[in-house]
C-alpha cells in the first residue's frame, strides 16, 4: 500500500516497514445502521502494536519502522482516535482499505 499525502504538496512520506500484518482485518459491532466503517491502514495497526502491545517508545517503534518519531507520533494518535470512533461510535473497523490489492 502507497501511503498518500494529505494535501497538494510537499514529500511523500517514508513508507514504515511493517513487521507482522494484523490477524483480523475487521471488527464488526452489532448491526447499527448503514454507517461507513472506519478503515485504519496496515501502518497505524502496525504502530498500536508496537507502542501499546509490545511496549516500545515512540523513538523505539520509529527505528523499529524506519520512520522518525514524529511520525509515529501522528500514526499513533490516528490510530487511537479511530479504535476510540469506532468503539464509541459503534462503527465496523476495518484494517487496510476497500482498494488495497494483496501483496
């Protein structure tokens, strides 16, 4: 997956190097409504698991993924404001995206 840009301008980001794909490739709470799911790509789920399963700072997990911390630092808060959304929210959570080809 090519991470995007947000925005016209300026680099494209360094893609993080991910170790392990996550098991499940969705949550689905009881049925709600038509509601879009919420999607959290392979580097945010990748980031959670570092930081908050495995325990690594920040700079740790971003030598571990080979970006800098800063970056981790946005892909953690994203991915932790998605899993809140989608738990609050009673939203399916879905681990990549509906365009995503398998490698």
């Amino acid at each position: 997956m090519q991470r995007r840009r947000k925005g016209g301008r300026g680099r494209f980001p360094i893609q993080p190097k991910i170790g392990r794909r996550p098991r499940a490739e969705k949550m689905t709470p009881e049925p709600s409504g038509l509601e879009e799911p919420i999607y959290i790509d392979l580097a945010e789920a990748e980031v959670l698991r570092l930081v908050d399963l495995e325990g690594l700072y920040q700079e740790q997990a971003g030598n571990e993924l080979g970006v800098s911390r800063g970056t981790v630092w946005r892909l953690l808060a994203s991915a932790r404001e998605k899993v809140t959304r989608s738990i609050f929210e009673g939203r399916q959570l879905v681990v990549g995206f509906p365009f995503e080809e398998e490698t």
